[in-house]
C-alpha cells in the first residue's frame, strides 16, 4: 500500500488518530481526531502534545501529560499501550476515550514516533 492509501484510509477511519515525533511533536492529526477533540488539525498540528492542549487525565484526575503519559513511556521503551482517560473537547466537556499507543520505526527498526 502506498502513501496515498494509507493517508486515505487514515482520513476516512471514524476513530481519531494522531501521530507524534520522538519530541511529541503532533505531526498528523486525522479528521477523526478533529470530531472527538473539536480541534482542527490547523490548531494542533505542530505543537507539543505536552502542551496539553488535550488535558488527557485519568479517572482520579492525574493530568498524564505532565506524570504518567502512556505516549512518552512507548516512545521510551516501544511497548504498546492502552488506557481509559479523558480528554478535554475544545467546547470545554470532558470526554472519555480508550487511547491506544504503538511505536513507529523506520526501516532499521528504530522508533521514530508513536501513533494514538
């Protein structure tokens, strides 16, 4: 599959999907990312995701972004991750979302991102 179809099949999925650089800078956010969150792809694009412009929290409202984030830790160690957080939509509410992480790796198998 080339990279035409694969960014055609990421901008048709109803799922939000992002990915981030090893800096956790967001270098794609699909348009299902934009309904979950509210937030264009213009508005996130580019920033950290540290910025915490989602305020990704868990049940007893850690803030993960700053402590226990499961993007971070698969950037470090390549695992893939699952948890049930919340984020904030851009209208303000509070969201529940089950995110997952996996690492990417180039062709020599060193990770260069991770997608959520």
């Amino acid at each position: 599959m080339n990279d035409s179809a694969l960014r055609s099949l990421l901008e048709h999925l109803s799922d939000g999907v992002y990915f981030v650089d090893m800096e956790r800078r967001i270098q794609y956010w699909s348009p299902g990312a934009e309904r979950l969150t509210g937030y264009t792809a213009e508005q996130v694009v580019g920033r950290l995701c540290y910025d915490n412009i989602l305020m990704h929290v868990d049940d007893e409202g850690t803030q993960l972004c700053q402590t226990m984030c499961p993007l971070a830790h698969t950037l470090r160690d390549g695992a893939n991750r699952e948890a049930d957080v919340y984020l904030r939509h851009a209208q303000g509410h509070r969201c529940p979302v089950a995110v997952r992480v996996a690492p990417v790796r180039d062709a020599s198998g060193e990770i260069i991102g991770a997608v959520e």
